[in-house]
C-alpha cells in the first residue's frame, strides 16, 4: 500500500532528552490520522519532523512519497501546517495575509487575490477580509491560520491543536472544516490531547506517551480497552468512600481509582449501574453524585499506561522550548 504518510522508528533527541523513542505510523490518502496524547507525549516534535521543519536523531519517514530529510524541498510543495497559536500576521487584514502567503509561494498576485477570496468565503470570512487580523476572535483567526495552510492547495495537512483555546462552537465549525477537506481529499494529520475530537475526525488513532506509540487503531477499539464506558459516583459521606469502592470493584471486576472522593472505574455493561445502586442502599452508603458517562483521554492513558496524562505536564516546556530552537535554526 502506497501511504500519504509514513514513519518508521522515528527518535529524536534535544541533548540528552529523549522526545521520541522509536514512533511509527501511516496515514492513507484521504484520511485523517488523530495521534493522540498529553503535553510533553512527543506530538508536535513528531510533526515537525513530518514537516521537515527539524530532522531525526534516528529513524525515517516519508511524506506524499519523499523522503522527509533527503528530499525536504519535494515534501515543502506538498504539504500545509497549521500550528497550535496562529500564525498570521496581526497587523494585516485577512485578505493580505492570504495573499502575502500566494506571493511566497509563488502564485501571481491576481492568482493570490482570487485564492484569497475563495478561502476567505470557505471559511465564513468574507465580511471580515479587510479588517486587521488583530481585530479578529479567537475562532476566526484560527480560521485564518487554517486558511493561510491552504493557498497551496496541498495534498497533506498537519493540523497541530488546531483547538486550543477555541470555545465549542468555533471548535464544532473548525471540525467541520477538517471533515471538508477529506471530502476533497487531502490526507490530514491531526495532533491533540481530546479523545472527544479524535472521536469525531480521525478514521484511524495513534495514542502517543512520553516518546513512544502506546497504541493505535480506530476510536472505537481504543475506547474498548478501558471499557468503553465508565462509572463515577460521589459517596455524601467522605469515610463512605472505600466501601462504595469495594461495592464496584465486585461488580465490574475493575480496580476503581479514587481521587478526591470521586469513585471511578470502566464498564462494559451500563446494565451494571441498578445493580451497584442497590449495593450502595444495602450497605448504607448515601450518594451525592451517580452518572455513567463515555471515556476520556484520561482514562484512556491510565488504563494504558498506569498514569494520568497531566502526570507528565512539567515536561511539556523543555521539549517544546528545546524543539522551537531547532525549528528556528533549521
């Protein structure tokens, strides 16, 4: 099978911090591949490799058919990226932005203009196209940003937290867009911390902790690893709390986690939760909070790895400061 993308055994040292220790995926043409994980897992280095924007320490990749390192300017032509802050211009309006990214790239100025209209309509930006982008929401810019990426017309995508910091209902159209340019067939990387956006965009998942590939397939797989859904339930009484453990521990045969009084473990069967509710009654323990709710990211990595994903939060600003400096000396 010939893969848009393809990453074989990529590490990737700052010193002697290791921020990837052996990371391999594909993406097939027209896809979107989510690569799962926390701040500080390995994702964006990974993708500034893919995107020829640092090399490997070891290991190889191929971007569109071309090698990453050896035939970077070829991957260049192919590619677009979006990264977690935007990156426009604040000083130019919407229109200017798009157009100085067609003249870098070599488009004609009437080209660029008539480039810069199209995206501009696309992503619901017309009536703002000659306002100053340092006027624009959050939302919005990140729909610049996402648009600049575009004028190119590349047939691979990196989206970095295309995201963060983005309120639902610009996050909600921002996924729309994704969902658009497979119908159009670009092949989209997308990198972020949410199982809810894997969830909804990716048609395959790679799940990424601390440098390596922890596990890899579609949404509905990885969600049957930790149970598919979990159980949470708030004894009023804090002492209730290791009875009420013990009561679901002996009914799903999970180890449930307690943390701040809050019981948790997965299930596989929701019809589990009258059973645990007249266990709780027989044994006198009064529940101030009951529900059944879908997995997360977090429970995710806990059933994977044994921590929770903001366990590794402090190491997420040296591996970024470490892979900004060899991005800007590239």
């Amino acid at each position: 099978m010939s893969y848009a993308i393809q990453a074989d055994g990529l590490v990737k040292r700052f010193g002697e911090t290791r921020a990837l220790a052996g990371v391999s995926l594909t993406a097939e043409p027209g896809t979107v591949l989510g690569v799962l994980g926390p701040n500080g897992a390995g994702k964006t280095t990974a993708t500034r490799i893919l995107a020829t924007l640092i090399e490997p320490t070891e290991g190889s990749a191929r971007v569109g058919g071309f090698d990453v390192v050896k035939d970077a300017h070829k991957v260049r032509q192919l590619i677009g990226l979006t990264g977690q802050y935007a990156g426009v211009d604040e000083m130019l309006t919407g229109t200017e932005n798009l157009i100085l990214i067609g003249r870098l790239l070599g488009v004609s100025r009437r080209a660029s203009r008539a480039r810069a209209a199209e995206l501009l309509e696309r992503f619901q930006l017309t009536e703002a196209a000659e306002r100053a982008a340092k006027t624009y929401s959050g939302g919005m810019r990140r729909r610049l940003d996402l648009a600049a990426s575009l004028v190119g017309r590349p047939q691979i995508l990196f989206l970095d937290e295309p995201t963060t910091g983005l309120d639902p209902r610009s996050r909600n159209g921002l996924w729309d867009i994704v969902r658009g340019l497979t119908d159009d067939g670009v092949t989209v990387l997308l990198t972020t911390q949410y199982l809810e956006e894997a969830d909804q965009l990716a048609d395959d998942i790679v799940v990424i902790d601390r440098g390596q590939v922890i596990a890899q397939g579609t949404s509905d797989r990885l969600k049957a690893q930790v149970g598919g859904q979990v159980l949470e339930l708030r004894p009023i009484r804090e002492s209730d709390g290791g009875t009420a453990a013990r009561i679901v521990a002996d009914l799903t045969g999970a180890e449930p986690e307690v943390r701040d009084g809050l019981v948790s473990a997965p299930i596989t069967d929701p019809a589990l939760m009258p059973a645990v509710v007249r266990r709780l009654d027989d044994a006198g323990v009064a529940v101030g909070e009951l529900s059944l709710r879908k997995s997360s990211l977090d429970e995710v990595f806990f059933a994977l790895t044994g921590h929770h994903t903001d366990d590794i939060d402090a190491e997420a600003g040296a591996l970024e400061q470490a892979s900004d400096r060899e991005g800007a000396s590239a």
